[in-house]
C-alpha cells in the first residue's frame, strides 16, 4: 500500500491541533463559553481519526490470530465490497463545521486573549483544518479504499484455499500502517487532552 500521502496528511492534522494545544494554557487562563464550541470543533476533528483508526484496526484483526480470516470471512467479504470506504464516509467529521464555529465563536476569543503572533498561528491551524475535506482528510480516507484493494487480493487466496498467505498478507501490511495507527493514536490524545481542559475550563466561566 501507498501509504506516504496519508501519512504525511495524519502529520499535518498533528501540527495544526499541536498549534492550538500550545496556546491552550493561555486561554485556561481566560475562560469563555466558547471552550464549548472548542471541544466542539475538536471533536469533528478527531471523528475522521478515530474512523480511519478504526478501519486499519478492523482489517489488521483478520491476521492476528490462527483461523482469523475463516471466521470472520464475512468482514473480510464486506471490507472488499467497500464497507469501510462507507464507514469512514459516514463517520468522518465535516471541515465546514470547523470553519463555521471558529468564525462565528473562537476567533473573538482568541484575538482577545492570544497575541498577534498566537493568534495568527492559530487561525493558520483553523484554516487548514477548515478545508480539510478536499485535502487533509481526503487523504487519510483513502486509506479505506487501498484497505479494500488489500481485502480483494486476500479474499483471492482464500478462495485459493491459501489460508496460510491470506494471513500472511493481512500481517504484511501491519508493518506499513504502524506509522500511521502511531500518528493517529498521539494525534487523538492530544485532542482528547484539550477537550477535557475545557470541559474543565467551562464550569468556571
């Protein structure tokens, strides 16, 4: 699998909530009710990584254990007919949220409490996630489709009988996504960290 691009976009997600988490301290520090909306636009962030996250996790389960892919042919027959290129579809955040709520409830926020160049870096991360659907994310849901590529070419060997490299090739493939599982994983723990700040943060307003 041709996992550069995505991995570089799960890279790029990371940078721009890092951008945020930075200045998260400062605005503990001035709580508004907008902290509401942040863990809002947080959350539509981190649903396109958890479903991606997911996926991965479902087709690397096929290789794990001995007679795997024979009891759970029905997952392997429903992710090569592209069951989890609908899956990441319809649990994938929406970057127009984002752009609506930083606009309408955070930059007034942010300008109040950040400095010019806090604010500037954060309205740059804003952006990027705000037009994400045709770049950042689109990438990393095309992991979903390369996942349903993989499945045909496994499914093939188990119709071969060849049950041994079906497994095989499912495990083959655990090498090539760690980087990208790892990114998500620390990508989402970051984002689950600041959601819970201002939950905090939102009982003192």
């Amino acid at each position: 699998m041709d996992l550069l691009l995505a991995l570089k976009a799960a890279q790029d997600v990371d940078k721009f909530v890092g951008a945020i988490a930075k200045v998260a301290t400062s605005l503990k520090a001035q709580p508004d009710v907008a902290a509401v909306k942040l863990t809002q636009a947080l959350g539509e962030v981190s649903k396109t990584l958890e479903v991606v996250n997911r996926a991965t996790s479902d087709y690397l389960s096929l290789g794990v254990d001995d007679g795997a892919l024979a009891k759970s042919s029905k997952l392997l027959l429903e992710i090569e007919s592209g069951s989890l290129r609908t899956e990441v579809e319809r649990g994938r955040g929406h970057c127009h949220k984002i752009e609506h709520i930083y606009s309408n409830y955070l930059n007034k926020w942010f300008s109040r409490v950040l400095d010019p160049q806090e604010s500037a870096a954060v309205s740059k991360a804003f952006s990027s996630l705000g037009d994400a659907d045709g770049t950042l994310f689109y990438q990393l849901e095309r992991v979903a489709d390369a996942l349903q590529k993989e499945a045909g070419d496994v499914l093939d060997l188990v119709v071969k009988n060849d049950q041994q490299g079906a497994q095989e090739k499912v495990k083959s493939a655990m090498a090539e996504l760690r980087p990208l599982r790892k990114q998500l994983s620390q990508t989402m723990l970051t984002i689950y960290s600041m959601q819970t700040q201002f939950v905090d943060a939102t009982g003192a307003v």
